[in-house]
C-alpha cells in the first residue's frame, strides 16, 4: 500500500513538472518578431497538383506575396513556426 502511494505521488510530480515544462517552452521568447507575420498552410494534394505545377505554383504565390504593397519579404517552408 505504501509503495502505491509513493509511486503515486512520484508520478504526480513527474506530470506536475513536465506541465510546467511545456508551458515554459510555449512562452519562451525565441527572438523572432512576429506581430506583423503571415502564416498560413496550402495543402497542394486538394487540388491534385503535379509536383512541377505545385513548384510553378509556390514560386508565383511567393512572387505575389513579395510585391504586396507594404511587404517587406515573401518566404516559404515545408515546415511551420511554433504556434503560439
């Protein structure tokens, strides 16, 4: 009875610190200013795009977004930036 309860607790503090764990990684600041970014994701399989007319079609998305008045830089990723 006694050994439940020690592992009981042990896996309490275990979840308690692994919670406070996460919540630290979502609020640290990682440097990158993002109050006036745009993100969003396409997913290019809905429109059944060829793997040349997806390329052709990021290229001239990317364009576009580069000569939006008031942008300073379009850029694109395979992978996202930490929500938060």
């Amino acid at each position: 009875m006694a050994g439940q309860v020690a592992l009981s607790i042990l896996l309490l503090v275990g979840a308690g610190l692994l919670a406070r764990s996460l919540f630290r990684l979502l609020t640290v600041d990682t440097g990158i200013e993002t109050s006036h970014l745009l993100s969003f994701s396409i997913d290019r399989s809905l429109h059944k795009y060829t793997p040349d007319r997806s390329r052709r079609f990021f290229l001239d998305l990317q364009n576009s977004l580069e000569h939006l008045p008031g942008a300073v830089a379009g850029k694109r990723s395979l992978i996202s930036r930490a929500r938060g």
